[in-house]
C-alpha cells in the first residue's frame, strides 16, 4: 500500500490487531487507530487504556467508542463498530481501513459459510484488499497464521490481551475455531493457503467487473439468476452492505425488484438490472416520460431524478 495513504486502523489490543500495530510501526506505514469498547469483559477498560498508551507513545490520533448493547451478539458488535469506523473516515478524511483479519479467520470464516451451503463468493469473501463506497479495507494478515503472529509478539515481548469469550463453545464460531480451523491450520497451512491463492484467482475469472457504474447508480445485463445475485452481492458489498440468505431468496423471488435495507433499490426490466440508492420522492410527469420510455425501472427512478440537475444522462443499453 502507498505509505502516504491515510490510514485508519481497526484497534482491539488483541493478539491481531496489537501484532499488526508494530507491524505497520516496523514497515513505516502511518496510521491512526480506533477502538472499540463493549464493556462485556474485565479487561476492556485496560485494553483502552492501553490502546491510549500505545497512541500516546507512538504520537497516533485515536478514536474510542463506547458500545453497550442491550443484548451483546457479533452481529450487532459488528454493525456497531463499523458505523464508529465509517463515521471517522468520512469526518476525517481517511482513505483506507486497516483489519486484523489473519489466515485461521478466513478459514474459519469458509467453514462457517460452507456448513450453511454457500457459493464460491461467499466461501473466500474475506481477500486482502476490499473495496467500499468511499474507503477500501486493507487486510495486510490475510495470508498469515495465527501461530506466526503470536510468534512475531513473543519474540519481540510485545503485551497483548486475550478475549476469553473466544472460548466459549456456544458459540458456533468458537466451536468450529477451537475444534476445526485452529487444528487444521496448523496441520496443513502452506497447504491452506495455496488453496486460497487458485480461489481467489478463479473468482477473479468468474465474476470479473462487467457491470456499469454511472456515480452511483449500477447497471448490468440480465443472465441466468444463479449469475446475477453472485453480481448484485458483489455491488452491494461496494455500497458496503452484505446480503444474508433470506435476502437473497427475496431478490430472486422479486425477480430483482426489491429494497434491501430500506437503502438501496434493486429493479430490473426485461434486459438490464439497475442497483442504486433507494429516494423516494415526488416526480414531475415530464422526468416520469422520459423513464418509461428508456425503460427504467420505478425503484431507482428516485435517485436519478435525485441528480437530475446535475444533467445525468442515461446511457443507452
């Protein structure tokens, strides 16, 4: 990555991100972090302040969150931390936002998504560079062991917290981390992580970027529904929203004509399907002419006529 780029990362004071915070250190790269604090540990209020030490000694800016959820879940943690994250970036200006995901993540992540029966896309979703809206996700640890990072902190004597609710079994990603991934990657990583190298670039190949993009509206010809939801996830993942299964049985069952979300509209006709911010808003009869007869779709008329006075013009299909 460009070390002039600004950076903002994803700070925990666990194993990962704390080893990532001396590697960016060590390879020169500026960044600024940000933390999270759910308040469901012991430790959490010394991972912070730790997390201010850290900045304090190494002169970064950092961002702190406090996060009580009424009923703590990953889902929501997730969903909260990221609106914290995005918040900064746009208020600051950051352009890049730099997670700790490492090799045993991803692969536990494709076990997970594998038990539930899914496509290639979801199986590897989890690459080194991530494209969002208005910032990318850079994963530097993506093709790390967990066992290599530890072994970067000890050898340096780096402190680090540990998360005991990562053993915790009842959970289903914890009882597939401690009774699957972990051991796997530590048998057969090289292995692993050639595995990932041929399907990452066989998804390269299958779901190349043959859509259009015009600001932010998308547009792409209909093929087979098996072809189009794997492009709809794709675009909805750069407008930063990832599709869960009933979702998708909606857009297909709609036969791409839905909101998701309540923020982005989906609509289709007989040759095209659009994907654009959903706006509704009152239209005047002449814009309404003009649309039926390009033969654009009512759910992201609204948005067009959003940025009519900024002379958008459609391109023929």
């Amino acid at each position: 990555m460009e070390k002039s780029s600004n950076n903002l990362l994803a700070f925990s004071a666990g194993v990962d991100s704390t080893a990532l915070f001396f590697w960016l250190i060590e390879n020169n790269i500026p960044f600024d972090i940000a933390i999270v604090n759910y308040h469901t540990r012991k430790t959490s209020n010394e991972e912070v302040e730790y997390a201010k030490e850290l900045a304090e000694t190494y002169n970064k800016k950092i961002y702190i969150k406090d996060c009580v959820l009424p009923k703590f879940s990953e889902k929501e943690a997730r969903i909260c931390r990221y609106v914290f994250f995005e918040e900064i970036i746009k208020k600051h200006g950051y352009h890049t936002l730099i997670t700790a995901h490492q090799l045993n993540d991803r692969f536990e992540w494709f076990l997970m998504q594998f038990s539930k029966g899914a496509g290639l896309k979801e199986l590897i979703a989890m690459g080194e560079w991530e494209e969002r809206e208005f910032y990318k996700i850079y994963r530097p640890f993506y093709n790390i062991s967990r066992n290599e990072i530890v072994t970067f902190l000890n050898e340096r004597g780096i402190k680090y917290y540990t998360d005991e609710s990562n053993f915790d079994k009842k959970y289903k990603r914890n009882f597939i981390r401690d009774e699957f991934s972990n051991k796997f990657i530590t048998l057969f990583e090289n292995g692993v992580k050639k595995s990932f190298e041929y399907l990452e670039k066989d998804l390269d190949l299958l779901f190349q970027k043959d859509w259009k993009k015009n600001k932010k509206l998308y547009s792409f010809k209909k093929s087979e529904p098996e072809i189009d939801i794997k492009k709809t996830d794709l675009i909805l993942k750069e407008l930063g929203i990832i599709m869960t299964k009933p979702q998708r049985d909606e857009v297909i069952k709609t036969d791409f004509s839905c909101v998701i979300q309540g923020k982005i509209a989906i609509d289709s006709n007989e040759n095209t399907i659009y994907i654009a911010p959903y706006i509704k808003t009152t239209m005047d009869k002449k814009f309404k002419d003009k649309m039926r007869k390009e033969k654009i779709p009512p759910k992201v008329r609204g948005y067009l006529y959003s940025i009519e006075n900024k002379q958008w013009k459609m391109e023929n299909d």
